[in-house]
C-alpha cells in the first residue's frame, strides 16, 4: 500500500491544491479587465493611490528596514551559516553567480530605466528646481541610480536565508512559504488552509507579475524592429515577438540553471560590457564618465532625500521622485519572495552572507554602469538638440525614444540590433527564471534533490504567455499591473513571517555553530540536527 501510494505522488507533477486556485483566481481578476478595462483601472488605481496615500511613509521605511535585516543577517553570526553541508563547494563559480543574480534582479527593466527615467524627472523635478534645467537632470540620473541600489535588492533577497536554508540544511523536499512558517504556526496551520492561502497568495502576485513583466517587456523591442525596418507597430508585430521570446525562454527554462538560465546570464554579461564599450568609444564616452562621475556625487550627497520623501508640507501635492518612489518599492514587494525563492535555489554551498552581499552589490553596480552608459547617452543626445527624450516620454512613448536616440551613435543599426539581442537575453533570463521557480514552488518533486519536472515548467511557461498576449489584446494589462502592485502589500507581511522563520531555525540548530565551514566534527552534529528536523 505504501508503495503504491509513493508511486502515484511520483506521478504527479504539480500540487493541484495551490496552482488551481492560483489560475482560477487569477481568471477571475482578468474577465472583468476584459470586459471593463476602463473601469477596473480607474477603480484599481483610486484604491492603488489611497493606500499610496495612507502608507507612503511605511513603504519607505520597509525598504530601509530591509537593508537594516540584510546588514544584521551578513555581520552577525548568521552570516557564516553556510547554505548546505559546510565541506560542501557553492554550485557556480563568483562570476556564474553574480550574472545569474543580476539576470534575474535586473531583466530588461534596466534597459529602459537607465536610458530614460532621468527624462521623467527632469519633466516633474523636486519641488523649487526648474523643469528641464541643468540641476533637474542631475536629479533626473541620480535617481535612475537610486531605484537599483540597496533598498530594491534588500526587498528582493531578504526572504532568501529562511528559504535556503529550508532546503539545503534541513533539506524538506517543497521550498514553500508554508514550510518556512511551519516552525512558527505548527503543523496545523501549515498543513492545512492557513499554509494553503501563503502559497496561493505567493503564485498569484508571481503569476500576474509574470504576465505582465511579458507584456510590458515586449514594447521595448518592437518599437526597436520598427525603426529598424520603417514598419507599424501592431498586434500581429508584438505577437511574433512574444512567440520568438517565448520559444527561447521556454527553451532555456526546459533545460535548466546550468545548460539554460546560466549560460545566458553569462553570455549577456559580456554582450552587455562589449555594447557599453562601443558606445563609450563610438559615442560621448568623455562626456558619459564625467555625467557619471557628477551623478555619483549627487547620489552619494542626496540619498536620504531620496529615501525620505513624503512631501508632506506640500499637502497632497506629489512630484514623480515622490511617488514613483513609493510604487516602485510597492511593486518590488511584489516580487520580493520569486527573488528570494529563486536565489535560495542557486545559492546551495553559499553562506548567508555571500549570498545577501552579492545579491545586494553585483546587480547595484551592474545596473549603475548601466544608467551611466545608457542615461549618459540619452541626456547627451538631449543637450546637443539630436532627440527630445523629454517630449517623448511626456507622451507617454518611452519606448519610442530609445531607438532614437540609439540612432544618434555612428552605425545606428548596429547599435540598435545589439540593444535588441541584450534586452531580448535580459527578458528570457528573467520570464525562465520566473517560470523555473514557479515549477519548483507548485510542483512535486524534492526540491533539495532534483531540479523541477521539465513537463511543468513549459505548462507554466504556456499559461504566462497565454494570460500575457489575452491581456494585451483585450487592454486588460494596466489593470493587472496595479493588481500586481497591490499584491505586494500581503507580499510584505508574508516576507516579514519569513524573516523571522529564518532566524528562529537558525535559532533552533545553532546553526551558527553547527552548520558553519572549517568546524570538522561540527560537520557531522550538525547533520544528526538535520536528521532530527526532517
């Protein structure tokens, strides 16, 4: 009987208990975006912005509070505790792992924050400096730089340490939020309906951020196409852009982190370093480093004011580094437990502290060469008269302006083509990424064993593209994307529950003694604690 009862849970491939109320929830939101988009998005945005309203401070300082918990966990004695056995080495090299960080902590997002975000606030700058001026473009960089530092990469990892921990030391086979929580609700709670709405919760923020991280992406390269090819941008051009994007990162997500994800990662990071050096030496390359030496320092002199903005004295009036601010840090909660859930997955024979430093410093100082190249570009080809970024994003075609203003480099076709392909590996780093960990978190298998079953992650691929492409066809994607946002505010209270789950098993197995390198016989109590705790 226990055999037979063994071989059909090997059969199964996904947990139907919490993927199929995902998907019917998630039908549920989307039918009446189709039906009244309008509607739902003025409804979703009132009820976005009164929260906005009411908790803009919180969300400030729950970033802040997150680099507080990341500091604490590195330098204390968590930070030697070892993701693994402790004679064990880490799965990827520094530089493997740093790029599959950075693939999946930047996407193609950084593409088009670091060429246009300072022209959003050079149009709305801070309250007394003057639209469009010299002083609002350094505002403008400066702040492109900001939204990757470490408030965003702290809201990304910091559910991370109690997720690896999960599985590479006490090695459980499911890496859930509900599992996490078991040691502070018991077997009850997680086990039953309380563990069941964690995780729907988990795959239903994932699953709309995942259609719409598809469908948002998917502008920036046919607005590329188009200029190259002097075409229409329709529904048919975007539709054969998402199949080829799909095919590609169903693919990579089919073959896994070390065939798929990380040779990716790895290619794009040196496609990445060879485009930012033609356009330092085809383009402005002198005025790009001095812009980026002059937005360091403003950085470094205004990043608490960029921190701690509320306006409050304003009363109701906001600028764009106010409030884009705070919904940025909201969307980030969105997306905080797919980042830690997936950077608990590569990081096996890490310790904690290489694990929250790397995932804090290598995407920060990518995305801010990043910026510098790319936002340097974009203000030069302002200031000389060749493209006017700030008109275009003004009406609302962000994406039309980055081809543009690729177009003043010598070999504008070649630049564009290799933005093109960069922004395209950004993309399906991140959508396989998404989709890898959605398979481990719903499906069957021993997540401390065996990588996800490959059949589940191209059905998750599947479903994404199908919501995905329904959506921007039928207008409904703006209101999921504030659907999304939204979601991030159960996200943080779940994020904070696993905080401190992490630290009370580490607690629990003194791991900072058991589960460290260089113990030698530790090595071998701290095993019989594992034993204990499976």
């Amino acid at each position: 009987m226990e055999k037979r009862n063994q071989s059909k849970t090997k059969k199964k491939i996904i947990d139907q208990r919490i993927f199929a109320p995902s998907l019917i929830i998630m039908i549920a939101i989307c039918i009446p975006f189709a039906m009244y988009s309008k509607e739902s998005l003025e409804l979703l945005n009132n009820i976005f912005n009164q929260v906005i309203a009411t908790f803009n401070w919180g969300y400030l300082w729950y970033a802040i509070l997150m680099v507080g918990v990341g500091l604490y966990l590195s330098f204390s004695k968590y930070g030697n505790v070892v993701l693994g056995d402790p004679m064990e080495k880490p799965r990827f090299t520094l530089f493997e792992y740093s790029s599959i960080l950075v693939a999946m902590g930047l996407g193609s997002t950084i593409m088009r924050t670091g060429m246009t975000e300072w022209a959003n606030v050079a149009i709305d700058p801070p309250f007394g400096v003057e639209a469009k001026s010299a002083e609002a473009l350094m505002w403008g960089n400066s702040y492109s730089m900001f939204l990757w530092s470490f408030q965003t990469f702290a809201i990304f990892v910091m559910a991370a340490p109690a997720m690896g921990y999960l599985v590479h030391v006490r090695k459980k086979p499911m890496m859930r939020i509900s599992e996490a929580c078991r040691s502070i609700f018991g077997d009850k709670f997680t086990d039953g309906i309380g563990g069941k709405v964690l995780d729907i919760i988990f795959l239903v923020s994932i699953l709309s951020g995942a259609a719409v991280t598809l469908g948002l992406g998917t502008p920036i390269v046919t607005y590329s196409l188009a200029e190259i090819f002097n075409i229409k941008i329709t529904f048919g051009l975007t539709l054969i852009i998402t199949i080829v994007w799909v095919l590609f990162f169903s693919i990579s997500a089919y073959l896994g982190i070390d065939r798929g994800i990380k040779k990716l990662s790895t290619l794009n990071m040196y496609l990445a370093g060879a485009f930012a050096v033609f356009i330092m030496i085809a383009g402005p390359g002198a005025f790009i480093l001095n812009y980026f030496t002059d937005s360091i320092g403003f950085l470094f002199t205004h990043y608490i004011d960029f921190s701690l903005n509320t306006n409050a004295v304003h009363m109701g009036e906001s600028t764009h580094i106010q409030s884009n601010t705070v919904f940025y840090f909201a969307y980030n909660a969105t997306w905080a437990m797919l980042h830690s859930v997936f950077a608990a997955t590569v990081s096996r024979g890490r310790t904690i502290r290489e694990m929250i430093l790397t995932y804090l410093l290598a995407p920060m100082l990518i995305s801010w060469g990043t910026t510098a190249v790319l936002g340097g570009l974009g203000v030069h080809s302002y200031l000389t008269g060749d493209v006017p970024v700030p008109d275009i994003v003004q009406n609302n075609e962000v994406e039309a302006a980055i081809p543009l203003i690729l177009n003043s480099l010598p070999l504008p076709t070649v630049a564009v083509v290799a933005f093109i392909i960069i922004a395209m590996i950004f993309m399906i780093t991140t959508l396989d990424s998404t989709t890898y960990t959605i398979a481990t978190y719903a499906g069957m298998r021993n997540s401390s064993r065996s990588e996800p079953s490959k059949n589940l992650r191209l059905i998750v691929a599947a479903i994404i593209t199908v919501f995905a492409l329904l959506l921007l066809r039928i207008g409904g994607l703006e209101p999921l994307e504030v659907v999304s946002g939204l979601m991030g505010i159960p996200i943080i209270f779940v994020q904070c529950l696993t905080i401190y789950a992490g630290k009370k098993m580490m607690d629990e197995d003194q791991a900072w003694i058991n589960n460290v390198r260089d113990t030698g016989h530790k090595s071998s109590t701290s095993k019989t604690r594992q034993r204990k705790n499976v």
